[in-house]
C-alpha cells in the first residue's frame, strides 16, 4: 500500500511538473503589454479607463457616448500573437488590432468581438466592411464563461488571422482584399455605445512573430 501511495505521489508530481513545463513553452516569447500599475504606453479618454486591481477596466457609468471609444496603445504591431484575459459584465466590446486611431479615441480596423449576444468570437471591421467572419454562436457558447475571466487569443500572420477563445477556434480568415485589409496598426479596447457597460482586461501579453 506504501508502495502505491509513494508511486502516486510521485506521478501526479510528473504531471504537475510536465503541465508547467508545457505551460512555460506555450509563453515562451511572450512579453506583457499592460505593467498592472498604469495606463503607460496606452492612450484613451481618462473618464473611461481605469487601472484596477491589477486590470483594465473600462466603464460607461454614468457616461453617455456619442460613438464607441476605444483605449489604444501608442504602439503599432504587426505580425504577432496577442493573448487577453477579459470578463464582460454585459453589452459589448471587443479587442481592436492593425487599427488605426482617430480623432476623439475613434478607431478603424480589424475587431475580435466581445459580447453578450451572438456577435461573440466574430472578426469584425470597425468603420469598415462589418462582418468579415462569423461564427455559429452555439459553438462558441460551449466554450464561453459569462461573467467570467476568459481568454482571446489573436493571430495576425501576414494575410492570415485566427480567432481563439479559451482554446477554441472561432474564426480562421485570409484577408481577400490586400489593398483594404491593414498590414499593421495599433492594438485596442471598446467601450460600445448604449447600456451602461463594463469591461475588464487583464494578463495582456504579445508575441511578435517576423
């Protein structure tokens, strides 16, 4: 009995260690674009976004918009893996990238929707061509948590753009239009228009691919 209880032991050590290493690799080349601390290197109307408890929270409250803002790094990116934790309280939003930012924290550009409804997991063009990609919005709900953390993960790669919510697929898209579709631009969050709303980030690293 000793015997199998030290053999137990030992392997549910090699698992656990085995679930480390493979979870190590996985962020291998990963580097953070949020410190935790401050909005540094972001840029967004300051009445909307806040920094708390180590997240990004954006919140209408109180706010009545004439048009979706966005919270936009100063950076552009182009070719990258980008992983965000997100928990939506209601309504929408969504992770802007190769986006371009105007006036008045407007942005144009690729959209990897959040939201409450149907749009969930959809690759959509802000101020642009609408949906590009949609999805069968049972599918994503399987692998969705209302309320909950969750985790977008967004492949730009040249022409080719992948959409994954908490592992699963949702979108696989090769632009069909070069001379529409931006090479690069700059990463974002949404606030939506409409109902109060909150929406919180977290965890929010890159991976910039060649």
């Amino acid at each position: 009995m000793k015997r199998l209880l030290v053999a137990a032991t030992v392997a549910a050590w090699l698992l656990s260690a085995t679930g480390a290493l493979v979870a190590q690799e996985e962020e291998k080349g990963f580097r953070p674009l949020f410190d935790g601390k401050t909005l540094d290197g972001f840029v967004g109307d300051p009445q909307l976004w806040r920094v708390e408890d180590g997240q990004i929270v954006g919140s209408t409250e109180g706010k009545k918009l004439k048009h979706n803002s966005f919270l936009a790094t100063r950076k552009k990116f182009r070719n990258f893996i980008l992983k965000v934790k997100f928990k939506l309280r209601n309504h929408n939003s969504g992770i802007q990238f190769r986006s371009q930012l105007l006036k008045d924290f407007i942005v144009r550009g690729y959209q990897a929707d959040i939201a409450e409804n149907r749009y969930l997991g959809i690759l959509y063009e802000e101020r642009g061509r609408g949906i590009l990609a949609d999805v069968n919005p049972q599918q994503v709900r399987k692998h969705y948590k209302p309320g909950q953390w969750n985790e977008y993960t967004i492949v730009a790669d040249g022409p080719h753009i992948k959409l994954l919510i908490n592992g699963h697929l949702t979108v696989d898209y090769y632009e069909k239009d070069p001379k529409r579709g931006a090479k690069e631009g700059i990463i974002a969050f949404q606030l939506h228009t409409g109902p109060p709303m909150e929406i919180r980030f977290k965890d929010i690293r890159i991976k910039e691919l060649p």
